[in-house]
C-alpha cells in the first residue's frame, strides 16, 4: 500500500486535518523552521501556524530569524490546494516573496485559508484557460494582529490533462 492512500484511510479514522497537521509537523523541511502547525481543518479550507522566538529560530540579533519567518509559510498553500481540488489538478508553488514589517521579537501565527468561492473561480478558470497562476498572501503577525512580515506566494494550477499534453510536447522539443 503507498503512502497517500495509508494517510487518506488514517485520515478516515482520525480525521484529515489531524493527518495533515501530523504530517506537516514531522515533515524535517517544515520541522526545521522551528514553526508547529497547531490547527487545520479537515476539509483543508484553513490551517495555522505558529512560529515562537526561541533559540530555534533566533537570529543574531535575537529576533526570529528571516529564513523561520519564510520558510514556516512554505509549501501549505500548495498542499491545501492540492487535496481540495483533487487528482484533476496539477499544482505547483511558482514563486514567492517576503516583506519584513518589522523584526520578529516575539511569537508569530499564520492562517492559510482558502474560501469555497475561490475554489470555484479556480474551476471555473482552469477549465476555460486550462492553467493561471494565482497570488495568495499570508501574514505573520503576533497574538494581538500586529503584523511582521507578508508572504506572498505565486501558485500554478493546470488541469492534469493539460499539463501532461504540455510536459509531452516540451519533453518531445527536448529529444530534438
């Protein structure tokens, strides 16, 4: 049995946002920020993050280090938009950007969330131009909604079937 299928009938028992939050968690890339995310929802609308100043995440300075503050914002958008939209879809982080508002001398939150409504423009969008990027932001900010630091990712979506006649095309071009 492969790994995504034991997690999705783990997921069943427990609960999928505690799968995805466990996962996330022990993920070594995610665990070396320093960041935990403590919250996430089953249906993957919403999960939060937080990022304490500790000797983890200290920088020189002693603020919450540049790299923590990006890094602890990787990679969720895509997962969560990978299981909401399903094996019809192709994701795939484009690129991304931090603005540092001011330094991170405290504990930090971040919550990704992601209406029904935007999935729906995402449907509707792919199935008429068959792959967009699209923009989300996510802002680190303290226990009291004071804001240090923006991330903004870039997220490409494709419909599977496109992305596959494209990579053929361009894996074609390459033997050439």
């Amino acid at each position: 049995m492969d790994i995504e299928r034991m997690l999705h009938r783990v997921g069943r028992v427990i609960g999928k946002g505690r799968v995805f939050k466990l996962m996330f968690n022990i993920f070594p890339g995610f665990r070396r920020t320093g960041a935990k995310m403590i919250k996430a929802s089953d249906d993957f609308h919403y999960a939060k993050i937080k990022l304490p100043l500790n000797y983890k995440t200290r920088n020189y300075v002693g603020t919450i280090y540049g790299g923590s503050m990006y890094s602890c914002a990787d990679g969720i958008y895509m997962v969560q938009l990978i299981n909401i939209l399903g094996k019809d879809y192709v994701v795939w982080d484009k690129s991304a950007s931090i603005r540092f508002r001011r330094p991170g001398n405290t504990t930090l939150f971040a919550e990704f969330i992601i209406s029904k409504e935007f999935i729906i423009k995402i449907k509707e969008e792919i199935s008429e131009l068959k792959e967009k990027d699209y923009t989300l932001k996510v802002e680190l900010m303290d226990d009291k909604g004071v804001i240090y630091a923006e991330v903004e990712k870039v997220l490409y979506i494709a419909s599977k079937e496109h992305y596959k006649e494209k990579r053929k095309v361009r894996l074609a071009l390459q033997k050439d």
